[in-house]
C-alpha cells in the first residue's frame, strides 16, 4: 500500500498537473478605516452603514481589526457586515461586538477593542460597520492584498 501511494504521488508529478504550492505570492498592506456616528438598529445590512474594507483583485487578507470609541459611549453595539459585490450582491451579519458604557476622563480611556481576525476577503467583497447608537467610532481594518508576480 505504501508503495501504490508512493507511486501515486510520482505518476502526479510526472504527468505535468501543476499547482500553487509553491507559488510566490506577493503582498501589499491595505488599511481600511471608516468613521461611524449615524445609529442603524437594524440588522440585515440596511440603513446607515459604511465600507471599512475591500477585497483586491486577487483578495485580502484581514490581519486584525481595532474600534476606537472618539467619546464617551452608552451600552450598545458595533455590527460588522458581509457586502458580495458583482453577480452575486449579497449582505450578511458577520459580527456584533458589544459596546460597554465608558465615560473618559484624564485617567479612564474611551472604549477600544482589537482582535486578530484572519479571514479572507475575496475579490470585490467588503466589510462595511453600524453602530447601534449614535456616537462615534474609528473602525480599522489591516489587511494583506494578495498578488502574484
């Protein structure tokens, strides 16, 4: 049996199938950011909303994701949303990051979060934000844009 697979393998390679496995991939940061203030209760991508990142031609990688309240904040909540561009449009809820009530002063500072993500963005596809409340929110998103030299 393990020589069947063995030769399975060579007979693959032999027969001229390629793949990308060793392709060189070349990346180039993409820094999405947005700005949120306008409240949006709902939850199927409709209302106010605003387009943090954008997959490249070949898709993105998104390394992380930060929110930075710009002041104070009362309970609420942050909405992340899928949006396929093309043939295919499509909007989806992604995520919903609870949002604590945080008065800042000179020793509390405003809300913030930051979290690894890596998902990938494919080709025209985009991460658009909501904020429940109308308060005010930096959104940012690092990424990676696939390209292939």
């Amino acid at each position: 049996m393990l020589y069947e697979s063995i030769q399975t393998g060579n007979s693959i390679i032999e027969s001229g199938i390629t793949t990308n496995i060793n392709e060189r991939v070349k990346y180039t940061a993409n820094t999405g950011t947005a700005f949120l203030s306008t409240a949006n209760t709902l939850l199927d991508g409709t209302g106010t909303t605003v387009e943090v990142i954008r997959g490249a031609s070949n898709g993105t990688l998104v390394k992380t994701l930060t929110i930075k309240a710009q002041a104070n904040t009362t309970r609420g909540m942050i909405r992340l949303f899928m949006h396929g561009g093309g043939g295919a449009a499509f909007t989806i809820l992604i995520d919903e990051i609870d949002v604590p009530a945080v008065v800042r002063s000179s020793i509390a500072e405003s809300f913030e979060i930051s979290y690894d993500l890596d998902y990938f963005l494919a080709a025209g596809n985009s991460i658009y934000a909501s904020t429940e409340k109308a308060e005010r929110f930096l959104v940012i998103a690092e990424g990676l844009d696939f390209s292939y030299p």
